[in-house]
C-alpha cells in the first residue's frame, strides 16, 4: 500500500515538505503559526486546520519515507 510513497523521489518530496513547513517566511510561517494556535487550543475555524494539515503534510510523508528507508536498510 505504501508503493507508492517508496517510488516518490525523495529529493522532490524533501523540497516540497521544507517550503511548506516555512511558508509564507513574513511575518511567521503557517506551520508554527498553526501549532502555536494548536497548543493554546484555539484552533476551532475549519480553514485554520485544512491550513496545519496542509502544511504539515508532507513533513509527515517525509518521515513516512525515512522511516521506511532505514528500516529496510
């Protein structure tokens, strides 16, 4: 079932996971913006959570991948 993420080129998905874990730079990325508002549990607006799944997404299929890398090796 996870094929899939084995064959993704790992250059190209850490590319992707670094700019949107810091995107947008000014004035704070989304990512931290959203697991600030997380932690102080006012994270409640629908857009807000499509927002911190958005960004953190690939970080997690990142980790996923190396995970699974390491393992095999």
């Amino acid at each position: 079932m996870m094929r899939w993420l084995d064959r993704f080129p790992l250059p190209l998905l850490i590319a992707v996971a670094l700019w949107l874990a810091v995107a947008p730079i000014s004035p704070e990325p989304h990512l931290i913006e959203k697991l600030r508002m997380l932690s102080q549990g006012e994270l409640s607006n629908p857009l807000d959570i499509f927002d911190l799944l958005l960004h953190s997404g690939p970080l997690v299929l990142l980790a996923v991948r190396l995970w699974r890398r390491n393992r095999d090796h």
